[in-house]
C-alpha cells in the first residue's frame, strides 16, 4: 500500500470500481458529496483534482461516479 491513498474519496472511488460489477443487477453507482474548498485551495486546483478523481475512476473501470459539488451555505 506505499504510497496509495487509502481514505478520501479517491480511495473510494477506486475500491468501488474494484466491486464484481456482473453481481450487482441494478448496476453500482457512488455518490459523493464535497464543498468546494475540499478540492483545493485555487480554482485552478479544485479543477485539476476533480478532473483527477473523475479520470481515476473511469481509468478503475468505475461505471457511475456522481460527485456534488456544494458550497457551504447550502449545506
């Protein structure tokens, strides 16, 4: 495990995509929820590592990624 991620939601993601997808009839989705400044302290940053997280699951083999994106006052 030297140098993986093993908590947040890329850990997530990625131990979702590693489900036996061919069990679940319904098919698996993940649904996340993160206020903004959780995906960095720049808007450049907040991009680069949900575009990040995004691209990691898909590479996974991870078939529904929801992610909401919310600020402070609505949650």
């Amino acid at each position: 495990m030297n140098g993986r991620d093993t908590h947040g939601m890329l850990a997530l993601a990625l131990s979702v995509a590693n489900l036996p997808h061919f069990e679940a009839q319904d098919g698996i989705s993940l649904t996340n929820t993160v206020v903004l400044a959780g995906l960095g302290h720049t808007p450049a940053a907040q991009v680069t590592n949900l575009v990040g997280l995004i691209d990691a699951s898909t590479l996974a083999r991870g078939s529904h990624l929801n992610i909401n994106v919310l600020n402070r006052e609505t949650l």
